[in-house]
C-alpha cells in the first residue's frame, strides 16, 4: 500500500470540519434489546442469549453495541453473546493510560466473573487488534479469534520505524487537539460516507450519529495508541485459529489509485498476519470497512464455518 495515501487518510480521519452536523435521520441501527447490562470497570457489557458457548463481541473506534445488530439475530439463538462497549465510546466515561493494557484487563475480568469457557473473540477494526492482543497474550483462556478489518500492525505502516509511526500519532493527534462536539458529528458524518464506513449513505449515517456519541479526546487516545502498535512479534503464540475478514471494494481501490484485487487484499493481509500458526484469511466484496454492514450474509457465512472448525 502507498504510504502516503495511508497517512492522508488517516488525517482525513482527524480533520476538524467547522460546518455543524446535519440533523441525521432515525437510526437504523441498535435495534437489539440485551437481557442484561453490566459494568466491567469502565467497560459497559451488553448479555444477549443465554444458552451456547460464549462469543465477546468488540467494536472498533468509537463504536458501541449496535454494531453487532446482525450479530445478535444470527448467534443469539445458539452463543451467549456478550457485546462491549469500551471507554469513551458510545457516551460512556472515557479511562486514562495504556489503553491496550486495559482492554487486556478488561476482557479478562469478564472472562473471569463470568467463568466463560474459552470464548470466541469477534472484533471489528480495533477491536479486531485488541483481540490479536489478547490472544497472544492469552491462548489458553480463549476459543479463537476472529477479525473483520482488525490487523497487528496498521496498514500501510508495517514497514516504518516505531519512530516514524510515533510522529504520524502526534501530527493526528495536533489536528484533533480541541475540536468542537459539532465538528467532530460532522466529521463522522464524512468519514462514515467513505471508505471507512458503509456503502450505504442511510446506513453510514446512522452510524456516524451514534458513533458521534464517543469522546473526541477518548478517540484520539486510542487512534494515537494503536498507531504505534506493532503485534506481529507476538503472532506465533496464538494457538488457536484466527480468521481475519478483508472486506475489499475495487472502485474505492481505483479511485484512491491502488491497484488492489480481492485476491492481492487478501494477500497483504496474510502477510501482515505471518507466523500465526492457525490463520484463515477470507475477503468480502464488494464491501466497505463495515462489513457487517455492507455483506451481512457473507460475514455471518464465514463466521459460521469458521466456528465449525473449533
């Protein structure tokens, strides 16, 4: 990948905007009703089903439960599912600190309390990389792992210094610096409709509101954080399989000037994730980074034959 188009769009990402948000229309997402909601430190946890072997659900930056709507209606019936929402996002309280060490924490604690026998991590985007960090970390406690979007190193930076990523974190971080609650909807809003979000502009729309809900500063901290991240040392110490799902969408690769395939995608991202000793790579397409959103039926499928493998 070009460096220089990841860099751009990762300040495409933090670009304050001064017009104020649009009025969204009704959210269709968020539509699931949990059986129960508790507290794991500063982690809020959603309950769906109550029968089944256990299924974590995480969502990526800024994104709450309502992600995992499909989820919900396709695993419930058979998994309990447990669906987090991390600090900061979703209009919960933001944490301080190394926020990988304490989603570490916090998936652990959950494990615990609820004596969980060896779930199933689902992450999208970085949620995806905090259950790649947890797993190498912590094989023996889980069942697999599965990751739509969700990488050890962040695309397109896997052959910079720790340096040089370090320094794109503090230019993201500057842009951000004190951006108004009304440019930072509006730039969900933007982000939402590219790329980044879904094919779908009702449906990008949607989510950019409810993502709107996070903290900017939370989000900066947690985007600044796994910038300089770099997981692929630990790969190797993953026992158990991982999936990864690579959504890929050939005209936003044309407009962006990346000669990309599904199969070349699919690809880069097994490479990215070399040394796992039980990987699966599977591509989406045609799909945006929202996966679920834009080919539920295509991530339910590979998800479903992937815990057939367990």
């Amino acid at each position: 990948m070009k460096t220089s188009l990841v860099f751009a769009a990762i300040l495409a990402l933090c670009a304050p905007l001064a017009s104020h948000a649009d009025t969204y229309a009704a959210a269709t997402v968020g539509a699931s009703t949990a059986a129960e909601k508790f507290d794991i430190g500063p982690m809020l946890v959603e309950r769906h089903g109550s029968r089944g072997s256990p299924m974590i659900f995480i969502a990526g930056l800024s994104g709450g439960p309502y992600v995992w709507d499909d989820a919900v209606r396709e695993f419930g019936k058979d998994h309990v599912l447990y669906l987090v929402t991390l600090p900061g996002f979703d209009g919960r309280p933001a944490a301080s600190g190394d926020l990988v060490a304490g989603s570490d924490q916090w998936i652990g604690e959950l494990i615990a309390s609820r004596k969980l026998v060896r779930p199933v991590l689902v992450g999208h985007s970085l949620g995806g990389i905090f259950s790649i960090a947890y797993a190498e970390k912590h094989a023996d406690q889980i069942g697999g792992v599965v990751a739509i979007d969700g990488l050890p190193v962040f695309p397109g930076t896997e052959n910079m210094t720790l340096e040089q990523r370090t320094a794109i974190a503090a230019t993201m971080k500057q842009r951000m610096a004190g951006i108004t609650r009304a440019a930072f909807e509006a730039q969900q809003k933007t982000y939402m409709r590219g790329p980044g979000g879904a094919s779908d502009p009702v449906t990008a729309d949607a989510l950019a509101a409810r993502n709107a809900r996070s903290d900017p500063a939370a989000v900066t901290d947690y985007m600044t954080q796994v910038l300089a991240l770099d997981l692929r040392g630990g790969l190797p110490a993953i026992k158990v399989p991982v999936l990864v799902i690579a959504p890929f969408n050939e005209a936003d690769m044309k407009a962006a000037g990346m000669p990309m395939t599904a199969a070349t995608k699919t690809a880069y991202y097994t490479g990215l994730m070399a040394g796992t000793p039980k990987l699966t790579v599977v591509p989406v397409s045609p799909s945006r980074h929202f996966a679920m959103f834009d080919q539920p039926q295509q991530v339910t499928d590979a998800i479903r034959a992937y815990l057939k493998t367990l």
